[in-house]
C-alpha cells in the first residue's frame, strides 16, 4: 500500500506550481515591477491603485510631500506630459518584511529619449508596504535623485 500511494502522490506534488511557493517577499517584489510597469506606461490610474488611501509620497520631482489620495494623484500627472520614450526601470531591491508591513530600498532609473539621445535619471527609493487584506499597499513612498559622484 506504500508503494501506491507514492504512485498516486508524487505526480500529484510534483505538479504544483512553483509560485505556490512565493512569500511576501516575491509579492512586495512583484509589487514594486507593477509600479515600473505602470510607470512605464504611463498608466496614471495604475500607479495610483498601488497606493493606500492613507498613503504620503514624496516624490523625485516634488517640492512637497503628498499626503491625500488627491495630492498623489496630481503628481503622477506628471506622466501625462513625458514623452513617449518614459520609462521607469528597477535596479537593486532589499525588501525586509515585518508581518504585514514591508520596505523595500533600493535603486531605479528613469529615461527617456531627447534630440535622439537617452537622457538617464538616477534614482534612489523607499517603499513601505502595508498588506490590507492580503494586498501589499504603497503607505509611504520617498524618492530623491542620486547625487553625482564626486
């Protein structure tokens, strides 16, 4: 009876799905290539979905912190007026989890093409996530441009 029920079970495990596996940390990860993504195609509506409702940004090109949905929203107009060769690309990720919140540090850079040539934005982030019911939401995002080398 060993014998068959090994027979019956291992095709049965051996057929699940590797993302099965995935933890919080692949989520968050998961998360944050939605935002780049959306960014990317600058899908304001996209990005803003990522955010909590309590959520305070404080984005690369602002001189003021957003702290309601409306402020947020406003500043990813900003997407309505690059050009079509925006885009939004992550670099290094250290995504820590702490129950249902996550920060993740790390690194992207924005381009876009102008007179033919990219024009590359450096960039540097913190993300904090909060999961509300099993969704990992934006609460806190800071952004700041890389400062040039000395």
């Amino acid at each position: 009876m060993n014998r068959s029920f090994r027979l019956v079970v291992a095709p049965v495990v051996l057929s699940i799905p590797l993302f099965a596996l995935a933890g919080p940390k692949e989520d968050v990860a998961s998360v944050t290539q939605a935002w780049a993504d959306a960014m990317t195609s600058h899908d304001i509506e996209r990005v803003v979905a990522l955010y909590d409702s309590d959520a305070v940004l404080w984005g690369t090109r602002s001189p003021t912190v957003r702290d309601k949905p409306q402020a947020v929203h406003d500043y990813f107009n900003l997407l309505k007026t690059v050009p079509a060769s925006y885009k939004a690309v992550l670099g290094e990720q250290h995504i820590r989890i702490y129950g249902d919140v996550a920060i993740n540090t790390g690194n992207y850079t924005f381009s876009e093409i102008h007179d033919g040539k990219e024009v590359l934005r450096p960039a540097r982030y913190s993300f904090v996530y909060h999961n509300r019911g099993g969704r990992w939401l934006i609460v806190d995002h800071h952004s700041s441009a890389v400062p040039a080398a000395h």
